[in-house]
C-alpha cells in the first residue's frame, strides 16, 4: 500500500494497529513491513524502522479478516483507504499490490 500520512500522524512503524476503512467495509489491520518511507525533501530510505508526520510509506498490510478490494490501477474507487485510530484519520493510502490469490 501507498500512503500518504496527513499532520496529525503518530510515529508508525511494523506492529501498529489501526482500523482499515475502505468504500463500506471496516476492519482491524495491522502493518507488517515498512518497505520505503520519502519525506517532504523527496529523500528516500529503503530500509525504514519507522514513518512520521508528512511521510509518504509503502507499506504491507496484514488485516483481521478478508475484505474486497482492488488495487488502485485496476479499479480506483476499490483501492483507496484510510486507516483510523483513536477516531482520527492517520493515513490516506492507495492499494499497489494483492497477495497471490487462494484456490
């Protein structure tokens, strides 16, 4: 996932929780891996411990059950999201990339 995180972000980093919101669906999430973080100057770290205010963070996703989504290429109105916490938004985000699918 893509996102961009708006002014009133905590420091983020692999282990915290928020809630996914997505079109109508709302779920527990975790974040697992930070892949890339860039800051406002466009300097960007492949190997990010963490993510604070302004940053923009690919980043993979773990949430608590399945919901339907697609990434933001193929359908954009199922790939945008917004993670909440404390009933704040803390990040806007685009979904870039989908686990192989199950059989």
């Amino acid at each position: 996932a893509l996102m961009d995180m708006p002014e009133n972000t905590q420091i983020f980093t692999a282990g915290f929780q928020a809630m996914f919101h997505t079109h109508c669906a709302e779920e527990e999430c975790t974040v697992l891996k930070l892949f890339e973080t860039t800051n406002r100057k466009g300097q960007v770290n492949k190997k990010p411990r963490f993510a604070n205010v302004g940053m923009r963070v690919i980043c993979m996703l773990d949430l608590a059950r399945t919901v339907p989504v697609e990434t933001f290429d193929d359908m954009p109105f199922l790939g945008r999201f917004t993670l909440r916490t404390e009933g704040k938004t803390i990040a806007i985000g685009k979904i870039t990339k989908l686990p192989p699918k199950k059989d």
